[in-house]
C-alpha cells in the first residue's frame, strides 16, 4: 500500500524565519505534487515536480524532488503571515498505459505564520 | 477560464436519503476525479474516469456510493441511503489529459452533513 507520510503535521513559526516541510512516499513515482489549502476553501496547485532532481520556486516557497531517497520537500523562505494554510503532498500513481490516475495525499501540514 | 465547478456547495441530510452531487470540470479536461475529505480519513480517492473507458472505482468505499460521467463532462456522485460516516467534504478535480504528470484542478467542494 503507497503511503505518503508528511511532517511535521503542524508548524507554528514566526515571521521571517525559514522552514522546512518533509514529504516521504513508500512506492517509486516520478510525480510530485505539492497543494495549499485555505480554511474552508479548495486546494490550489503550488507545484509539479515530474522528474529526479527537479527544484521550483515560486516567491518564498521552493519544492525539491529526490526520487531515489522518496523524499520531497517544500522550503519556506522569510515567512509572512499570508503563507498560513495547510500544505499537502500527493504522489501520482502511474496507470496501465502511461495514464495517471488518482492522487495519493500525505495529511497535510498546518502552518501558522505569526507577526 | 472558469474553474472546476460544483454544486450544491453544502448539502444537510437525513440519514438514509439518497444525495447527488454535481462536478462541471474545466471544458476540454479529459480526465475527472472524485475525492473527498474528511478529519479523520484525510483526502481520499474515490472514482476516477478518462475519457470513454471504464472508470476507476477502486475507492469508492461501499456499494452505496457510485457516480457517472455524461458525454465526457459533468459528473455526478451519488450516494444512496446516506449515513453520518458519509459526512465529509466532496471535492472533484480535473486535469486537461490523463498522461502522467498533468497537474489535477480542484472545485470549491461540496460540503455534505448527515444528520
């Protein structure tokens, strides 16, 4: 069974530090997702990560994928108040025939960025 | 462009009743999945089709819940004789093709509550 594990499952930290957001999967995939969820709102794509090595950066947040190690990870730069939500991973399973199928998401992080 | 839509947003039933809820996926998204979440379980996967074969239903988590897609666009999710374990949010993503690596796009979600 695929399981993705997340920690730490919540962060409390102050403005203007940094962090780090760990993303371990069971199984082999090249297919790393990475969603923000507000309260009471839907998840938002923050990053795709499709091959060993792959880094991306959007503002304060950067994604990294090692493959070999199963590890993802999401690096948070300076933190402001507005990056507070909840932070899932997911692994994409590979179908018969190259399609994707479903998603399978780690528990999410819950961070809160406080002044 | 629009966005993954879904409707209603909040849904309060009996336990025992039958609900449906409704995915419109972005025009032109092949691929469409069902996930829900919940406290306790997480985000879960549920059904997933592409295109015109056979759905994946291998989460769908008893023979009361099962969902159909009409023409290759809007889904439905139906529940028969609903119970409070059913209680959860009911989120549907698409993604443009079912290659592996496309990134999913989520709705608002629907908020079912069995009383």
């Amino acid at each position: 069974e695929l399981k993705v594990e997340q920690n730490p499952l919540f962060l409390s930290m102050q403005e203007g530090k940094n962090y780090t957001i760990y993303c371990n999967y069971s199984t082999t995939s090249d297919r790393l997702y990475w969603y923000r969820q507000d309260p009471g709102k839907s998840l938002e794509s923050l990053f795709v990560l499709l091959s060993n090595g792959a880094v991306k950066q959007e503002g304060r947040l950067m994604a990294s994928l090692d493959t070999k190690a199963r590890l993802s990870t999401l690096h948070i730069t300076a933190a402001v108040h507005d990056l507070s939500a909840t932070y899932f991973c997911a692994v994409g399973l590979q179908h018969y025939g190259g399609s994707q199928g479903n998603l399978i998401f780690g528990k999410g992080t819950k961070l809160s960025v406080k002044p | 462009g629009a966005g993954v839509s879904q409707s209603p947003s909040n849904k309060v039933t009996e336990k025992g009743k039958d609900v449906e809820l409704r995915c419109d996926p972005i025009s032109g998204h092949t691929a469409l999945y069902w996930y829900r979440q919940s406290l306790g379980q997480g985000l879960e996967f549920l059904i997933y089709f592409q295109g015109n074969s056979a759905p994946d239903k291998s989460g769908l988590p008893s023979d009361r819940f099962s969902a159909e897609r009409t023409g290759g666009s809007v889904s439905t999710l139906t529940i028969q004789r609903t119970q409070q374990e059913d209680s959860a949010v009911y989120l549907c993503a698409s993604s443009l093709r079912s290659e592996f690596g496309y990134e999913q796009f989520f709705g608002p979600g629907t908020r079912l509550t069995v009383l």
